[in-house]
C-alpha cells in the first residue's frame, strides 16, 4: 500500500515539473524578453533622433516645392481667359513703381479673380494686377493691385512677401540658335536696348546654411488650355 502511494506521488511530481516551468527558465525568459525591449527601445530613439535632425532640411525643401508651386499656378491661371487678351502677352514686363518709390522694370501678369495670398482692406475687386520683386532683405514680394480702384494710376501697389527665404531672382533665356540656355542675374536686353521676357524665373531660396533653387517656366499663351 506504502510502495503504491510513493509511486502515485512520484508521478504527479514528475506531471507537474512537465507542466510548468523552473525558476531559472523563468528569469531566463524574462532576461531574453529585456534585451529585446532595450534593443527595440534604442532603435526607435536612435530613428527619432536621425529624423529630427534632418527635419531642417525636410522643412525647407518642402517650402521650396511649395512656393515653386504656387507660382506656377498664379502664372498659368494669367495666361488663361479671361486674364488673357487678344493681341496682348498675358506675362510681360512693365514698368512698376513700388511703395519704395524705384521705378522698375518688374514681371507682371493679371489675376481676374485675385490670388488667396492678397487680403484686401476692404472687400475684394476683380482684375488685380500682380508682379513679382526679389529683394535680399524682404524675400519674394508680390506687388497688387485692381484697375477698378480710383487711383490706379497714381498708387503705388499694395505689397505681400511671399516668403522671405528668397534672396535672388535671375532669368533663363532660351538661345535657338545655339540651342542652349542662358541665366542672367538681370533682364537681357533685346537689340533695341528693351528689356526681354525671359522663358524661366530662377529662384534662389536660402535657409542658415541650406540653399536650394526653385524652377519656374513662364508659360506661353494657350499653353494651359486643355486639349481637346
């Protein structure tokens, strides 16, 4: 009877270290589980900090690419109706004379309906005339203002800095017969001595020590319509 209980009794020990596990694979498992957190934990610090340090970067080419868009569509929104005209260049250069009081030959096309950059003091009008400066201590400036206000003529345009990362604008002009480009920091002048509307505005944006430069092509009339 004694022999038979012992035997009954050595079997459920041996059942139950089957079933469950010892200390020491407990404080092993637990050991294994650790390293693998620290690891886990100093990969996604070690990530966190590589992404943090290029955000700078990131930020600033995203604003580059924001800009060069914008402009590109305020420029192809001129060149279609009804900013364009017959017998007229949608983009051309003209005479503007900014608040600064320096008569300059500047960049300027029309926006019928205005730009959601413009705020207006009062409510807004139709047939805002924009233009385009690069000045190194403001950045990019847009120059606005409408033909239906009373002193068109006589005011200088009301002005908004695009962004002021900008520090130099200069122009690409397209040579057929050498079939190259050119850039110029200023206007080219044509045989008559007239200043000539370049084919492309080059934008040159400035961040501490990141420089990057923006690529606008000034679209021709029709250019923008849709082809049916």
């Amino acid at each position: 009877m004694i022999t038979l209980a012992r035997s009954v009794m050595v079997r459920r020990r041996a059942r139950t270290r089957q079933a469950g596990f010892s200390l020491l694979e407990i404080l092993l498992a637990l050991a294994l589980v650790s390293l693998v957190l620290v690891a886990l934990n100093t990969f996604v610090f070690s990530m966190g900090e590589l992404w943090g340090q290029n955000a700078d970067v990131r930020l600033f080419e995203q604003h580059v690419r924001a800009v060069t868009r914008f402009l590109d569509h305020e420029l192809r929104a001129a060149v279609l109706p009804p900013a364009s005209k017959a017998n007229t260049s949608p983009i051309a250069l003209q005479e503007i004379r900014p608040q600064s009081g320096m008569t300059e030959k500047l960049l300027t096309f029309d926006l019928p309906a205005g730009s959601r950059l413009i705020r207006w003091p009062d409510r807004p009008l139709p047939e805002v005339v924009c233009s385009l400066q690069a000045r190194e201590s403001e950045g990019l400036v847009l120059l606005w203002h409408s033909r239906l206000e009373k002193n068109f003529d006589i005011d200088a345009p009301r002005e908004t800095v695009v962004t002021p990362l900008v520090t130099a604008l200069s122009y690409d002009y397209f040579d057929p017969d050498f079939n190259r480009w050119t850039t110029e920091t200023t206007l080219k002048l044509d045989s008559s001595g007239e200043p000539m509307t370049p084919q492309r505005l080059r934008l040159k944006f400035k961040y501490s020590n990141l420089t990057r430069e923006g690529i606008v092509t000034l679209p021709l009339l029709g250019e923008a319509l849709p082809a049916f």
